[in-house]
C-alpha cells in the first residue's frame, strides 16, 4: 500500500467552494501535499477555465496525482 505523501493531492470544491468549516478545508491545512485547485468565480463557473485551472494545477505536480 502507498502512503499519501507519495501523491500531490488536487483538492476540486464544489459549487460555491468550501468553506472554512469544510472537511475539505481541514484536509488541505494538515496535509502539506495537498493543494485546492482554485477558481475565478465559484458562483457561476465556466467549464473552459475550470478545465484550463486543473490542467495546469496538474501539469505543476511532481508526483502521481490524486483529485478529491
């Protein structure tokens, strides 16, 4: 079994984000390989700079990657 600091660990929010009580907030502050994929406007979302955002948060990652 792998350990998670083999991985560079994407973080995608849903709509609207995550707020500072989310799990997925919590997550990213106590795992230093975890990073949120951030995005121009949570609120009404354009697929195109989405999908721009997560290749490039994927083209910087060092290692096997894992999207949450």
């Amino acid at each position: 079994m792998r350990d998670l600091n083999d991985f560079d660990i994407l973080i995608l929010p849903g709509g609207h984000n995550s707020g500072p009580d989310h799990w997925q907030t919590h997550w990213e502050a106590a795992f230093s390989n975890m990073r949120r994929v951030e995005q121009d406007d949570w609120e009404v979302p354009i697929y195109a700079d989405w999908s721009r955002r997560l290749t490039e948060a994927v083209n910087r990652c060092e290692r096997p990657v894992l999207l949450v």
